[in-house]
C-alpha cells in the first residue's frame, strides 16, 4: 500500500487501517489500486482537505467505481458538503449511506 504516500497517509495510517479491516478488503485495497486512486485524487481535487483522514477512517468507500464515488457528490452542495467533512469526516460516510439508501 506504497502507493497510499503520496496523499498524505503514513505508515503508522497503514497500521491503523490494517487493524481496522478484513483482510478481504486489504487485499482489494491492492489489487483496486486504480479506483481507489482516482478517488483519491477525485475527493482531494473536489476540495476535500481531510481527504487523507476520511480515507482512513473509511477506506472501503474508496474501492467504489468512480462513477459511483461521484455520484455521492452530484447530490449535495459542494461547498455544504466540504465544510461538514472538514469538520467530521464521519459525515461522509453517512451521505454515501444516504445515497446508497435511496
């Protein structure tokens, strides 16, 4: 999970997500590098500072398809959207249930 560097998440995140998750899904999260990688870059460039933490926090979300990842974002307010996970990256993973769910 080298490729995880580059956005901003170190050795000791790698730690804390192996800790966290299945090992079904470590192993997804190497061999899906590429989504994970374009959702990486999509939520950084969308304006997300915390990027790095939500990923974190919620890496599994990120083995999305990107249309898909997008697709949680076409349906809130940008600026709304950034300002609420910047101050709690939980609510991210509430509004991809939100979407999810309806």
């Amino acid at each position: 999970m080298d490729y995880l560097y580059d956005y901003g998440i170190d050795t000791f995140d790698i730690a804390e997500i192996k800790e966290n998750i299945s090992d079904e899904t470590y192993s997804d999260l190497l061999f899906f590098k590429k989504f994970v990688i374009e959702n990486l870059n999509y939520l950084k460039e969308f304006g997300v500072t915390n990027y790095s933490k939500v990923f974190v926090k919620y890496p599994e979300i990120f083995l999305r398809d990107t249309e898909s990842f997008k697709n949680v974002f076409s349906k809130f307010d940008k600026d709304d959207l950034i300002q609420k996970v910047a101050k709690n990256a939980a609510v991210f993973k509430k509004m991809v249930d939100f979407v999810d769910n309806n």
